[in-house]
C-alpha cells in the first residue's frame, strides 16, 4: 500500500459522531472522554485536509465531504466488526487467553 492511511484509531470516533450527531454521545458510546473524541476528530479532519463537521444547532452535521467519507467509513468498519467477531467465535480453545 503506497498511499497513507489515516488515523485509524479516529474511525470510530468519526463514525459514532457521524451516526450519533454528537460527540458527548458518540464518547458516551464509545466509553471515552468528549475531549479525546474532539481531540480524534480534530487529528483525523487535519490528516484529510477537510471540515468533516459544522456545527447545527446544539449537534453537528457532516460537510458534503464528511458525508462521501461516511458512506465508505460506516460499512467498512462493519465489516471489520464482522471478520473480528468470526475469528473470535472460532478460535480453537487452545489460542484463547488464560487457555493452556
């Protein structure tokens, strides 16, 4: 792969603001601070170059760019959430932790 990935640990945070329409719900989901959300969305909007959010009254709603990345974000992090899942349920007992 030549070309740079970015922030992947931002996805999430991304996806649940994009989804939730909020980052204190989007922390909430996610078990995080809404300062490390921001902080993500912050990093992520900085590595792509482009305001991901505006603001809409007391939430937020995605740019037209925010939305284009949504549409490729939201399904491809279900599918990694999948594949995650399948391994997990079917590892043999030998490769799960505390197993000997």
């Amino acid at each position: 792969m030549n070309a740079k990935l970015p922030p992947l640990t931002a996805l999430p945070a991304f996806e649940a603001t994009a989804r939730l329409g909020s980052v204190t719900s989007a922390a909430a989901e996610l078990g995080r601070t809404h300062g490390a959300v921001s902080k993500q969305l912050r990093h992520l909007s900085e590595d792509l170059g482009a305001e991901l959010f505006e603001k809409d009254g007391v939430g937020l709603r995605l740019t037209a760019r925010g939305a284009r990345l949504h549409q490729q974000i939201g399904p491809a992090l279900s599918a990694i959430e999948a594949a995650a899942r399948a391994l997990r349920a079917h590892r043999p007992p030998c490769d799960r932790p505390g197993a000997r």
